[in-house]
C-alpha cells in the first residue's frame, strides 16, 4: 500500500501544526500557573519551569518541521515547474 504524496504531506503539516499548538498551550498554561504563584506553592515551581521548557522545544520542533516540509515542497515545485 502506497501513500500518495498530498495524504503524507497532510499528515505531516497537521502533525507539525498540532505540536506547535500544544507547546504553545503547554508555555501558556506553565506561565499563567507562575504568574498566579504557583511558584510558592510547589517546591519552588520546578514542574511549571519545566513545562514551560517542554512546551518551548514542542513549538520549536513543530516550526521546524513546518520550515523543512514548506523548503522541500518549494524545491520540488521549482524542479518540476
């Protein structure tokens, strides 16, 4: 069985997407909890600062893979144009 290409970019791109919507929401709600004062609550705030680093990498790969798909899609549109 063969994926065709527009089926794997898809699944790709919303992938890609859905990992920077997560790390973003991740960032928002470790911020929002610092923010409220959590901080003083929970062994100096280590699980926010930490979700708030996971959520920052989350976003970042995300981006990244955004960057590569839209760069390789370019690239083949030119070779084939």
């Amino acid at each position: 069985m063969q994926i065709g290409g527009v089926s794997f970019g898809y699944g790709m791109v919303s992938s890609a997407y859905s990992a920077v919507s997560r790390g973003t929401e991740t960032v928002d709600r470790a911020a929002e909890n610092i923010a409220n004062g959590s901080i003083l609550e929970n062994d100096l705030g280590v699980e926010d600062i930490v979700a708030l680093k996971e959520g920052e990498i989350q976003s970042q790969a995300g981006a990244k893979v955004l960057d590569v798909y839209q760069k390789t899609l370019g690239s083949l549109l030119d070779i084939e144009v």
